[in-house]
C-alpha cells in the first residue's frame, strides 16, 4: 500500500505534492520521490527512509513546475532503495509514473520490453508502466495509457506526466484507491482524501475502472474504454486525522475493514487453476527431499497463525511440524539442522524474539523461510526464502489483517510444499485454490454484518473474565480471539482447547461466565458441542460461532455468529474477524485506547 499525489494549477508543484505525500506517510515510508514537468524535461528527485530525507534532497531551490506527481512507497516488489523509490520513467525520461497496487504480469511484460530493447533500472513492478508508455505512445498520451491499461493485470492507482505531452497528467484506478481534488484553477490526485484536505474539500472518488484527464482547465473522467463517466462531487466534512483513518474513528477498525483487499492482494500472482506461485521460495524438489521437519516460529499473534499453518502443512504436505514461540525456541537446543525448515512469521519483521529464533536457526543449518508484511524488514533480509503478505502497513497495535494474510502465507506454503511434494493432487490443489479466491467477499460478508457484533459487544462492558473454546483450527482460533479481546478491552480471556476444559478451567465456569464457542470443524463438531454442553450445564453464557446453515448450535447456545462456509482448512481466516470486531467494540464501550493499548507497542524490538 503506497500513498501517490499528483498536482495541476498554478502554485509550485512541489511544495504541495510533499506536503500531500506526508500526509500519506501512514500508507507507506521506505523510500519517496516527485517528478515535475520544467518545462522541456521530467525533474525527478528521491531519496531512501522517510519524507524528510526527500525534504532535505529537494531543498529550497527546487523547481518552480506548477505541474508534479509524487509518491511514497511501501515496498512489495524490489527491496526499499534509491533505484526502487518511485516516481518511474522510460528509456528516455519522456514519462513518469506513479503506482499504488501490484502489476500481476510484471514479470512476463517486463521480459517483452527488454526483448524490444528497454533498459530497466529497478525491480520493480511499476517500472514496466513507463516502458509501456514508451512503447505504445503514438501522440496523445490519453490513448497510450488506455493501451497499458488494456495490457497490465492487477491492482493500482497510477498518475502519469509526459514531456511529450505537457500540462497533463493521466491517472486510473482498479482495486486501489483515489480521489481527485477539484480546486480554483487547479486540480489534484491522491490516494485518499488525507492528502488534499489542506487545499480543496471538494473531490471525485474514481471507481474502479475508472480514468481521467486533467489539464489546467478541465477534469475529464472516462471508463478505460473512453466513455465519459458522469461524478459527483463530494463535499468532505472529516478532518485531517479522521481522513487518515479512511474515516474510521481507529485505525484497527480501518485495518479490520482492509481485509478483503489486503487477502485478494496477498494471492495476487500467486493462485493458477491447480497450482500456486511462490517465486520468492526457491526451495527445489531435490532440497525438499533432504527436509524431514518443519518447525513454526513466532511470538503472539504471528505465533497463532502458526498454529494453524502446523494443521495445513501436516495435513496436505504430511510433513511434522512443531510451532515454538520464539523467545523459548532458542533457549531449549532445538533438535534443528540442515534437514529442517523453519518457517519465522512476523508482520513487523523486526521483532526480536523471532529475529534471534531466525539466526539460531541459521547458525544450526536448517532452511529459513519468513512470511512477513514488511519489504526490507531484518526478518526478509536475513531468511533464505520470503513469502511477503500484501496487507500494507498495519498502524493499531493488536494485528488483524497481518494475521489473516499471515493465514493466507500458511495455506500458501502448505499447498506449495504439498505442490512440491506431490502429496496432494492437481485436483485436491485447485479445489483449495476455488475455494480460497471466494474468501475476500465472504470476509466482506462478514464485516457487512458488523452491526450484530457491534450489538453483542455491548453485553460484555462489565465482563472480567471471557473464556474462548474450540477444538483443532478453531482452537488456534480461540487463542487469537483471546488475544484480541485480553490486549485492547483488558479484559482476562483464555482460550481453552475444547476438550480441556473437564481437566480444570471448568471450575472457573459459574452462572453468566461469557464463553466463546468455536464450531466450524466438522471432524470434531460433535464432540465441541458436548463440550458446550458442559459449560451450559454450570450455566455459563455461550455465543457460538458456526458456519451459515448450520442450524443446529443455536439450540445448545444464547447467541450464534454465522460465517459463510467454507472448506474447514480456511475457516480461521474468515473465524477471526467476528472476534476482531467483538474485541473492537468492547474495548471502544469500556473506553480504552483501542489503537495504542497500555504497556504495549506494535514492534516489540526488545528482548
Ligand atoms: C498482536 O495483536 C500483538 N500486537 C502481538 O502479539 C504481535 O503479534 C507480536 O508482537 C508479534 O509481532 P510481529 O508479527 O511483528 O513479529
């Protein structure tokens, strides 16, 4: 998720397009550039970090343009660097381009340019946007960017200037978000409203499909086609920090809601018929041969995405795997060596605990694999192999699309691994894969429904103690679900394997104690609802939580949450989000600080 802004008028580009961009930071920060039209050639300038070295690379004297896109970057493709920083040009800097998103045929485009002749500087995907221009350009740049659009698969919001085609800028959007500022003689683009606010409230949100033309007099917007689009102007009432937030009163609830992108994202390039992708893993058949152990390390909420990527592996690669928490791992000799793969999950790729679990691994031969959110991270720098989640940067402290993206990495890795293996069929593979691509609009399903958790919420704001139960991959469940609600409303939650709880937590079980429920796995559903049973019987209030059209959970509980069904092996993607929500608004009723919960920090660098 990267933040790109654009301007037209008749103040200088750049003071404006680095004021916008700041505003954007939260969307990305690894490195940041602008180019702007003077007059005969495209100025460009960038610089690797945050905003403010850009700042300092431009200085005072900088270019008095009134026409400039620029853009700061969260890295997907190609590590954050000076040669990776967007703004992009061609061959001979006749255009620059700006690009939120991920080009899915990058790879197959690129080779084509370079058959032509094209000279890339970069890795990344975006690159191949100017090479484009360049390559269909035949005078108007209006009908060269239809002909990229036509040819590029993926997601993005780009802006494009040309030298050959001054006072111009072009820009569409598909699957990633912009607006377009309307101001007094003067236009603007941006990802979001954030980074406009300053200079006009007046806006066009573009749809998906959606382009336009904007000169100094006119906005034109079209469909990719050329067919003019008629847009409303939206009069914006939020404030600055309420736009950053998408307008949602947290960033968490604005993560939450990120779902259904951050997941299509994560399998953007990476899902064929009956197969999976994973370039970044280059793990032969011979150097699997050699693995007879898998081991799973993390800490917190990483640490439960990899209780369930054990089932996934297990079962459809048939390899073991043991899941440790990270900061036990590497003081217990793990029994790790060069037939061993271990596999470090962590959003930030920073934290310590996983990063020392990483090295020790490291220092005992075994093949490092990382699934991480963040490009350049210490995590993906230092493993042999990465698996990157596209979720963009996650801002609130308690992790939610990190960890359904994380979730994602497992199904991922697990079906390459059984890919690899030969342990599952083309048939069983793309069953998985049909299977998975539904899972972004039935977590949308789900958070249409948010009005019911929102409701369910407010009947624990006096609660002290929450218990989470399930059984197998609802299990793994359980434990984020306590998570969530324990670290953000402080109540005490404990997740309990189903089974467990006659062994003890059962004497904890008295009249009203809140029980959470989770029933999705069909292997063990009948032996969870005895289990359910068990605590109805000591009178505990039990919400339960099943697939949609199973009606028979609400006979032995006081409240379900349905899911849309899915195959079992994917139900924790879609089990979670219920709880984040219910963890969400418990902690808003009980009045804490819902994106930056007491005593905790979102990387926790520190042993
Ligand atoms: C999750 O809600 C917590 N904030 C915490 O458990 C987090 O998952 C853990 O610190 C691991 O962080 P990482 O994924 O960045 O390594």
């Amino acid at each position: 998720m990267c933040g790109i802004v654009g301007y037209i008028g008749k103040q200088v580009a750049i003071p404006i397009l680095v004021n916008g961009l700041k505003k954007l930071e939260y969307r990305g920060y690894d490195s940041a550039g602008v180019a702007v039209l003077d007059p005969e050639k495209i100025v460009v300038s960038k610089s690797v970090g945050k905003l403010v070295a850009l700042e300092e690379e431009l200085g005072d004297n900088h270019s008095l343009s009134a026409i400039g896109i620029g853009h700061t970057r969260w890295a997907t493709h190609g590590r954050p660097s000076y040669v990776n920083a967007h703004p992009h040009g061609d061959c001979n800097q006749d255009f620059a381009v700006v690009h939120n998103g991920i080009i899915e045929n990058y790879l197959e485009l690129k080779d084509e340019l370079i058959e032509k002749g094209h000279n890339f500087v970069s890795e990344t995907d975006t690159e191949v946007l100017a090479h484009l221009l360049e390559d269909y350009y035949e005078g108007d740049l209006e009908t060269a960017v239809r002909k990229v659009l036509a040819t590029i698969r993926g997601s993005y919001a780009m802006v494009v200037l040309s030298r050959k085609d001054p006072n111009k800028l072009v820009a569409a959007r598909k699957d990633s978000p912009m607006v377009v500022g309307l101001g007094d003689g003067e236009f603007f683009v941006a990802s979001d409203i954030t980074a406009i606010l300053s200079y006009t409230r007046k806006v066009y949100i573009l749809d998906d499909g959606e382009m336009v033309v904007i000169t100094e007099d006119e906005v034109k917007v079209s469909d990719f086609q050329g067919n003019p689009c008629m847009k409303e102007v939206y009069d914006v009432k939020w404030d600055a920090v309420a736009a950053e937030k998408g307008g949602y009163e947290h960033f968490m609830l604005k993560e939450i809601n990120e779902q259904p992108r951050a997941l299509k994202d994560t399998m953007l390039g990476r899902l064929e018929e009956e197969r999976v992708v994973l370039q970044e893993v280059g793990l032969t058949l011979e150097e699997l041969a050699q693995i007879n152990k898998v081991y799973i390390v993390a800490c917190g909420t990483a640490w439960h995405a990899g209780l369930v990527g054990k089932t996934l592996i297990e079962r459809w690669a048939r390899l073991p795997v043991e899941v440790d928490i990270a900061s036990e791992f590497r003081y217990r000799s793990p029994l790790v060596d060069k037939h061993t793969l271990v596999v470090v999950v962590s959003q930030s790729g920073e934290t310590a605990d996983t990063l020392a679990a990483l090295r020790e691994a490291k220092s005992r031969g075994a093949r490092v694999v990382a699934v991480t959110n963040v490009v350049g991270s210490t995590v993906s720098r230092e493993a042999h192999d990465v698996i990157f989640t596209w979720a963009g940067p996650e801002i609130a402290v308690a992790s939610t699309k990190a960890y359904t993206t994380q979730l994602e990495g497992m199904v991922l890795l697990g079906l390459y691994l059984a890919q690899v293996k030969g342990t599952l069929s083309s048939e069983k593979i793309g069953k998985i894969i049909t299977a998975l691509k539904k899972i972004p609009a039935q977590a949308q399903e789900i958070l249409d429904q948010e009005g019911l958790i929102k409701e369910l919420a407010k009947s624990f704001v006096q609660v002290e103690d929450a218990f989470f139960i399930g059984r197998s991959l609802d299990w793994a469940v359980a434990m984020e679900g306590s998570l969530k609600l324990k670290e953000i409303s402080y109540i005490h939650a404990e997740a309990y394997a189903a089974g467990e709880l006659k062994h003890g937590t059962l004497a904890l079980i008295t009249e009203n104690t809140p029980v959470i429920a989770l029933a999705t796995q069909r292997d063990v559903y009948d032996k969870t609802i005895s289990n359910v049973k068990e605590v109805k019987a000591r009178d505990a209030r039990v919400i339960g939580l099943t697939y949609k059209g199973n009606t028979s959970l609400a006979k032995s509980v006081d409240h379900v949450i349905y899911i849309p069904e899915t195959m079992d092996e994917l139900a924790p993607i879609l089990t979670v989000i219920p709880l984040q929500l219910l963890s969400y608004y418990v902690s808003v009723a009980r009045g804490c600080d819902v994106d930056k919960p007491r005593n905790l920090a979102k990387s926790v660098t520190v042993e």
